[in-house]
C-alpha cells in the first residue's frame, strides 16, 4: 500500500539516500491524500543533481515530457507544496525563458501563457547580469517563497520536470487537457464523454403522419451529423423540409415536415376532391359513397313474387345505384300492387314497391235458361271449371263445361238449352237447307261446264281442228 502509493504519485528522486527517499515518501502521504489526484494529471518529477538552465531541459526531456511549465497560481502553490525546501540557492529550474531582454518571457514544452502578477519576487526580473534569461522558483521559508528570479542561464540548480498524461488516445475526438488534479478532454463540437468518445445526440424525430422517415448517419440514426430524409403517401405533400439533420448541439436544424393532403385525380373516383389540413375528403356524386367515392350505393334485394320470377341487372351490380328489376308471373297469374320493371335511385331505394303474382280470375257465369250451372267457388280462378245442365225436358246444345283461361276469358261459346220440338225443327230445316244448297251448286257446276265448251269450238272454226285430246282435257 504505501509503495504503491508513492508510485502512483511518481514523485522522483534521482539521486539520493535510501532515508531521503524514504522521508521524501512519508511526507507526501501526511501531507494529504489529495496528492493521489495528482496520478489524473501531470506528475511532477524533480533531481537532487544541480544543472544548467539547458542541461535541465534535456535531462526532462530525456527522461519525462519537459521542463515543468505552470499555468496558473494554484498549480505555483502546489508545485512548491511538494518540492523539498532549500534554504538558500541554489533553488529549482522552472520551464520559462526568453533569449534576449527585450523578448517575452515564454514557456517552453508547453503552450501556457501564464505569468501571475505575483509570481515575480520583489525587484525582479531585474536582469542583474544583462544576461538573466532563465527563471528559478524560490522554495523556501522566506516572505518570497513561490517567487521567481529571473537567473543566467549557465548557473547550476536543481531541474524540476512533469510528466504529461494526456496521450493521443486519451480523447477520441477531442483535446486532452491537463491542471494539477486532472486531465481532461475538450471535446471537438458535436461529442461528448469522459473521452470525447459519443456523439451527441438528436431527439429521434416524430414520423409525419401519412409519411415516412428514414435516418442515419456515421455516429448513428439520430446523432451528430445523422440525417432524416421524410417523404409522404400518394395524395399527400410534404409540408417542411424534406431532409434535415442532427447538429453539434444535438437539436435538429429545421422542424419536422408534415403530410398535407392534395388532390389528385384518383383521390376520388365519383365526386369531387376537397382539401383541408391533414386529408383530403370526397363529395360524392348522387348514387356513390366511400372514401373514394368509389362504391355505388346498395339497394336491399327484392324478394321473389311468389307464383312469379324475378330478374335484377346493372353496371354497378345487381342491386346497386341504377339497377333494375323485372318481374313476371306464372301462367294464369298478373302482377299486382307494383310494377313490372322498377330500379334503383341514389338513395339507395328502389322506386317502387314489389309486385305480387295474384291469380286471374274470370267473371261469373250465370247458367243457360232452362238449366243451371256447377261452378266450383264463389271465385272462378284461372283452370276453373263450370259444368251445365238442362232441366227436364230440354237437350242441352253445345259443351257440358267451360274453363276459366289465363286471361280471365271463359275458354269456348256457352251452351244453351233447347226444347226436344225445337231442336227437331232445327234438325229438319238443316237438313232442308242442305238439299236445296247442293241442288244450286250442281246447276250452277253444270251451265259453267257448257258455256266453256262453247268458248273453245269458237276457237278452232277458221283455223285447223284442235286435236281431240285438247279438247276433251278443257272440259274435264
Ligand atoms: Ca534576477
């Protein structure tokens, strides 16, 4: 534990007793155990050997980074905190010079500008030689302790050195710093980490709606340098930049877009486009409905007449906006209480009420005088059928029964109902009537015949006989 602790703060000796480094080691561990934050930052390394101004330098840099340069009060106070005291000169190189009097003093090894305004011991510098071109740092208990002098360079004292500790790797993307506690990393804009190591880091951005987003960069999707490119659906447009990026301060350069709605020509198939803020709506044509307008309005299908059939068509479907039906009935049915043909309207309602097959019916018959009649019903229905029948006495003429038709007409003439002495009448004078008819026709056969004849022999009286085979054909 104890070596270790004297290691870790890599004070060193390099030349002297074993006791005087045992002593150097022991005060450094009373003095506080703040010194072990030391190791996070430069270390400090000083010889017991005396040396000029050049021989310092080299011997730092040989065997640590430099000559120790200061780059501020509170690092001056610390250096001289854990230099062993002298009480007279010679006292400690310190990493500051210049070349001629009229220079600058400047630090060397390192790039510190520092210069307190009382880092200076009363009177100096005062370049008591002309030459004092080199600075010691008083280590003592005198009222100038952690005061420079300003020293000819060829003079011999003791070198004071530090170790850097910042090396390439100590900040990824960054400068490593380093103060009497620590190192650390200032970080180029847009990393950050212990070590520069980490990108900064955007807020991942919201997906526009009806959009989409696609992001990515070298340090991640949505870090320093990322980029998100955003583009929207069919019918929309984007409204913002279409590509923005992730910046040093991890906040975005420019809003995110947003998808406006825009009509276009397939925005809606039967109506009119109209435009608002984040979508784009139909006003449909009569008869059509959907976003789209795309779907014609449906009426509810019909229902069959019984006793009947139906048949239903149209562009837009069967039963939709301009449809139509037609219905039909049975033999011997009509159609009643609607219409043969009806359709469908924009509203989505047929223009008519269905029809209904009802059967035909044909009147009443009242039955032939001297008789009476059978009929089935009370309503004589299409193939109905009435029979008749004469009273005592009578012969019936014409047929026993008669049928109700599919148009409601009575099928064939109705019979009536003859007396016995009127029926043989009428037989007697048909049968009269009749000889006298053919008697008439036979006459009226034979003048036609003869007059014929007639015609023909007046012919062939000047001119050459017709053969007589001509002849006898013109009379058959
Ligand atoms: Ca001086």
């Amino acid at each position: 534990m104890f070596l270790g602790q004297v290691k870790s703060v890599r004070v060193s000796l390099s030349r002297g007793t074993a006791s005087q480094a045992l002593k150097w080691a022991l005060m450094i561990i009373f003095t506080g155990s703040s010194l072990i934050d030391v190791t996070r930052g430069w270390t400090y390394h000083y010889s017991q050997e005396v040396m000029n101004w050049t021989q310092t330098r080299q011997w730092c840099q040989t065997n640590y980074t430099d000559m120790v340069a200061i780059q501020s009060q509170e690092e001056n106070d610390y250096l001289v905190s854990i230099l062993p005291n002298r009480t007279k000169s010679p006292y400690y190189w310190i990493g500051i010079t210049r070349t001629h009097a009229n220079e600058t003093w400047t630090w060397v090894g390192h790039n510190s500008t520092w210069i307190g305004n009382e880092s200076w011991a009363q009177s100096e510098p005062n370049n008591n030689h002309i030459t004092e071109f080199c600075v010691e740092i008083y280590v003592n208990n005198g009222a100038n302790r952690g005061r420079w002098n300003d020293e000819k360079c060829a003079n011999k004292k003791y070198p004071v050195c530090y170790q850097a500790q910042c090396t390439n790797a100590s900040c990824e993307r960054g400068k490593c710093s380093e103060t009497i506690n620590k190192t650390s990393c200032i970080c180029e804009p847009g990393f950050e980490g212990d070590r520069c190591q980490t990108a900064v880091a955007c807020k991942e951005p919201i997906k526009p709606h009806h959009g989409g987003m696609r992001c990515s960069g070298r340090h991640g999707d949505h870090s320093f340098e990322s980029t998100c490119s955003f583009l929207c659906e069919e019918g929309f447009m984007l409204s913002g930049p279409s590509v923005f990026s992730c910046n040093s301060s991890g906040q975005w350069d420019d809003k995110e877009p947003q998808c406006t709605a825009q009509c276009t020509n397939a925005s809606c198939e039967r109506g009119k486009c109209s435009e608002t803020i984040n979508k784009t709506s139909c006003i449909c044509e009569p008869g059509f409905e959907g976003d789209r307008c795309q779907t014609a309005v449906a009426c509810k299908e019909p229902i069959k007449p019984h006793h009947g059939g139906m048949r239903c068509s149209g562009r837009h479907g069967d039963h939709s906006f301009e449809s139509t039906c037609s219905f039909l009935c049975e033999e011997g049915f009509m159609l009643s209480g609607g219409p043969s043909v009806f359709s469908c309207n924009s509203s989505g309602q047929w223009d008519d009420k269905e029809p209904q097959c009802t059967v035909v019916e044909c009147s009443a018959l009242s039955g032939p005088d001297d008789g009476y009649i059978n009929c089935p019903g009370s309503n004589q229905t299409f193939n109905s059928t009435c029979r008749f029948r004469c009273s005592m006495g009578f012969l019936l003429l014409g047929s026993t029964e008669v049928s109700c038709g599919s148009d409601g007409r009575w099928k064939g003439p109705r019979p009536f109902c003859a007396s016995y002495k009127h029926a043989v009448m009428a037989l007697a004078s048909c049968v009269a009537c009749s000889a006298v008819c053919c008697l008439c026709f036979c006459c009226y056969r034979k003048r036609k015949k003869r007059t014929q004849l007639r015609s023909v022999l007046k012919l062939y009286t000047t001119d050459t006989l017709p053969p007589c085979h001509d002849v006898f054909t013109s009379f058959v």
